[in-house]
C-alpha cells in the first residue's frame, strides 16, 4: 500500500509539473545606460538579417581585420508581419514612409556570447508621420549573433565582404 502510496504522489508531482510547464527563461537585466529617462515606451519590432563586415588592413600596420560596415535587417511586428527595415546610421525605415535616425548615446556588451552588443540611440531628427514619427530613442536589445569570425581575415582577403546573421529587438520610446 505504501509503494502505491507513493507512486500516486510520484504521478501527482509529474503531472503538475507538466501541467505548470517549464520555467520560465528570465531576461537578463537591461544596464542602467541603455534605459531611457523620462520616455514612454510606443512599440517594439524585431529584426531578422545581417551585420556587414569588410576586411581592412589594420591600422597599426600588422594584418587585416574585419571592420564593421552596416546592419541590414527586416523590421517585424508583434505578429511577425513585416513593418519596415533597418540599415547604416544607424537608421530604421517603416513602410508607412517614416524613419528613425539614430546616434547611439551607449552600448553594452551583449550577455549572449558571439553577439553584437546592445544599445542606445536618440533621434533627433524630424520622423515624418506614420508608425516611426513619435519615437525619440530606441534601445537593441536580446541580440543574437552578428559578430565578425574571431580569426579576422587575411591580407589576400582585403576590400571582400562578409555578411553575419543577426536579430534583435528594437523597443521604441517617445517622450
């Protein structure tokens, strides 16, 4: 009796744990840098696309590197239905015509090894209307891949290109 005992609690706490699901992954904390002050959040997208990176002869003379060049990315809404993208300037481009154009304020490294860092730009510039014209700051967040090869390049490699997949995530503020 006490074995049955036990194999229904056993059943009972599977069952429950099962029930409850597993845990659940917790976000690593945003630095206190990339956080807007006095700014409402308006919206969220994520990009899915590529870091470009060309090769360049070091500028101490001793090889070749990968320097960054742009981000080139499809922007996606809550849904996963395409809203716009986002490429150099750091500039984002919504369907409806309207833009962002950043200058990145602060930057962390990201938690997540082997990707670009997270970051923290202001716009000030005019927006236009539509979906973009509110947002004054955006922040890269739970970025996922988007680094240059640890190896570097080679001198016979100078001026090619590669291009790195990446996502992250954009939230959007306004003040």
């Amino acid at each position: 009796m006490r074995t049955r005992s036990c194999l229904v609690s056993l059943q009972v706490a599977l069952f429950a744990a099962c029930a409850a699901g597993s845990p659940a992954t917790v976000a690593p904390p945003i630095p206190a840098a990339l956080n807007p002050v006095g700014e409402t959040l308006v919206g969220t997208v994520r990009a899915r696309g590529v870091q470009i990176y060309e090769c360049r002869a070091r500028r101490d003379s001793t090889g070749a590197e990968w320097a960054f060049v742009a981000p080139e990315a499809d922007l996606f809404d809550e849904r996963g239905v395409p809203v716009g993208t986002h490429d150099a300037g750091p500039r984002w481009h919504a369907d409806d015509g309207s833009k962002i154009i950043g200058t990145v304020q602060a930057s962390s490294a990201a938690p997540r090894a082997g990707s670009i860092p997270w970051l923290f730009a202001e716009n000030p510039f005019d927006r236009g209307a539509g979906r973009f014209a509110a947002v004054t700051s955006v922040q890269r967040i739970d970025t996922a891949g988007g680094t240059p090869p640890d190896t570097g390049c080679t001198p016979d490699q100078l001026g090619q290109n590669i291009r790195v997949p990446y996502s992250a995530i954009y939230t959007m503020y306004s003040k």
